[in-house]
C-alpha cells in the first residue's frame, strides 16, 4: 500500500491525491466511458450502449481487489474491462467495451490526465514562488552583503542580486515545463497504433475523444516517448533550481553566517536531541528532491528506445517514476514558497560579515542588475 510516513513529508497533500489510486481508477474509467459516447456519436456504437458503458463507468471498483488482479494481468486494462463488460448489459454492450483501444492508450491517456492536473498545480506554485522572490529581490536590492565564491569570501554584492538569481532559475525552468507539458496529450491508436476497426473513422474519433477529456489531440505516440522524457526533465530542472535556493538559505542560516532564516513554526525545524538547534526543515525538503529528481528523469530518458509498435517495460516504467516526479517537484516547491514567503533577512549580520570580510563596500551594478531581472520578470508574467 502507499506509504504516507514516506510520500507525504516529500510532497503535498493535493499532489498525491492527483496520483492516486482513486484519480488513476477515475481516469481510466473516463477514457472507456468517453471512448464509448464519442464512438456512439459517430454511429460506431449504438447510443444505447454506449450510455451503458458510460453508466457502468461511473462506480469505481474495489482498489485492492483491482490492484492485485493487474499484477496479475500485468496491466490494468485487462481487468478493468474485463469487469466492466460483467457490469454491462445487455451482452452486446458489453462486448463493445474499449472497442478499437489497446491497454497502452488507456494506461497513457490516464497519466495524461493525471499529469495534465499535476502540471496545473505546479504552474500555480511556481508562479507563487516567483512573485515572492520579486518581492524579496525589490525589497533588498540595495541591501549589501557578503559576495562568496567557491564556498569564500569574495566581493560585496547586494542580497537582492543574489535573490534576482534566484528568481531567474526558476522563472527560466518554469518556462521549459511549460514548453515540455506539450507532451501532455490524448494517446489512441489500437493495438499497433494504427486505429484499426474503426470503419476509417479513427481520426475523427481521437478527435472527439481528446475534446471530451479536455486532452490536445496527437497521432499515436506509443513508441514515440520523447515528450514523456522531456517532461521529466523539465520537472527535474524546476526541482533543481528550488534546490539551488534551498541550499543558500541553509548555508545562510549556519549559525556562524546567521544572515537568513526559514520562518518560526511551532513543531518545526526543531532536534530530537538537540533543543538549541533551529533546523532548515524547509530547505531539507527541497534539497532532498532535487537529489532524487535527476535519476527519476534519467530513468525515462533510459526508456526512449521502446521497441517496434508498442515496447516491452519502457513504457511500463514511465507512469510510477513520472508521479514520483511531479510529487517530489510540488513538495519542494510548497516547502519553499513558505520559506521565501516568510523568510527572516538578518540585514545587521549580513552587513557585520562583509566588514569582517575587508573587501570594501563596492556592490557594483548590484542594484541595477536587480532592476533589470524585474523589469524582465514582471514583462514576461
């Protein structure tokens, strides 16, 4: 079964909701249920059965029962149709369940589907973010700091300067990803991808069946997975660039630099062992994901060279990893956004360690470098 104890600290609630069982379930059954009234608006299917199936589709079955019948199917349309035609009647009805389908399209339709909410969550957040970064970069563009280079002192900077950087890596992977969720599109081409029985109405079909899942129409793309492998890789960058916040606010909050905190919260931050200790809990979430980030995307970068028509275990990897991805990416962002949002800015202590440094007080064009990263920032919103 899922493990909260694990998935939850690395991710937010909302986001492992949409991958869920019972969102995964709810997709599948729209696609046979949506497949079914789109076939029937074309006359491949009685409108009579189609409503069937369609009333059929709107029950979930038992998770478990479900879950274990796949393992040994080896994928979940088999025994999801295999119920849902014992659901329907009369027997030629039922017999028109995923008629012209293939388990690869129900299987990737419904990570679409899943992906498509999962996307919409993290555009929300990532737009929170940076706004809250533009605040914080505008509120400290003057305000000057200790410059460090190869983890050294170096030169004065302004700490908005370094926050404008901040604002940059994110806004910069929020804008691939949003390049990248073209890949989020209806897949329906049968059993070799070549929509067979379906009278030469397959086109027409996928047509009608994209536009009543609220999913971009495509040819079939079963073996073809570069948008699945660039979406990844684009989760994986967002995740880093928070990663990278993530890990100046920490160095930041050492107690021997004590230039940034993450906000007070009763319960957080705190030590088992240590009560003195005032811990980055928020920086540690980020941080641990963009660790783990890389390698999920590497993983369906692996699985391009999917074989023939339809590939053996590529396609298969790419759903868990994909919801491992997108999980681990809102967890940081949600982490983070708190920590920005109330972010504690030591102004003394930054000013007090460029002294200590005695490289002079010359923030350069600080200032105005950060007023051109939000000109740039607040023109491409």
């Amino acid at each position: 079964m899922p493990s909260l104890l694990r998935d939850r600290p690395a991710s937010t609630p909302e986001m492992l909701a949409v991958f869920g069982d019972e969102a995964l379930l709810k997709a599948a059954l729209a696609f046979e249920a949506e497949l079914a009234l789109a076939q029937a608006e074309l006359g491949l299917i009685p409108r009579g059965d189609a409503e069937a199936i369609a009333a059929a589709c709107a029950s979930p079955f038992d998770i478990a029962e479900l879950a274990e019948a796949t393992a040994h199917a080896g994928t979940l349309a088999i025994p999801l149709v295999e119920r849902l035609r014992a659901r329907v009647s009369p027997p030629e009805a039922a017999g028109r369940v995923h008629k012209g389908a293939t388990s690869q399209d129900l299987a990737d339709t419904a990570l679409m589907l899943q992906a498509r909410d999962g996307a919409a969550l993290i555009r929300r957040d990532a737009a929170r973010l940076a706004d809250a970064l533009a605040v914080l970069a505008r509120a400290h563009h003057s305000t000057p700091m200790l410059g460090r280079t190869l983890l050294q002192a170096a030169l004065p900077i302004t700490f908005g300067l370094k926050v404008s950087t901040w604002l940059s890596g994110v806004t910069g992977a929020l804008t691939r990803f949003d390049r990248e969720i073209g890949a989020i599109r209806l897949q329906f081409g049968g059993a070799t991808g070549s929509r067979a029985g379906l009278d030469g109405q397959g086109a027409a079909l996928a047509e009608r069946l994209a536009v009543r899942l609220n999913l971009p129409p495509a040819l079939p793309w079963h073996a073809e997975r570069q948008g699945v492998a660039g979406l990844a890789s684009a989760l994986a960058i967002l995740t880093g660039a928070i990663g990278k916040i993530a890990g100046d606010v920490a160095l930041m909050a050492q107690v021997e630099v004590g230039e940034a905190f993450e906000p007070r919260q009763a319960g957080r931050g705190g030590s088992s062992a240590m009560a003195h200790k005032r811990n980055p809990t928020g920086c540690q979430v980020a941080l641990s994901a963009a660790i783990r980030a890389p390698h999920l995307a590497a993983t369906l970068v692996s699985a391009l060279p999917q074989q023939h028509e339809r590939g053996l275990g590529g396609w298969q990897a790419e759903g868990p990893v994909l919801a491992e991805l997108f999980q681990l990416t809102h967890g940081a962002l949600a982490a983070m956004v708190t920590v920005i949002e109330g972010l504690e800015v030591d102004e003394g202590r930054m000013a007090a360690n460029l002294a200590a440094a005695q490289v002079g007080t010359d923030t350069g064009e600080s200032a105005a470098l950060v007023a051109q990263a939000l000109a740039a920032y607040e023109k491409d919103r």
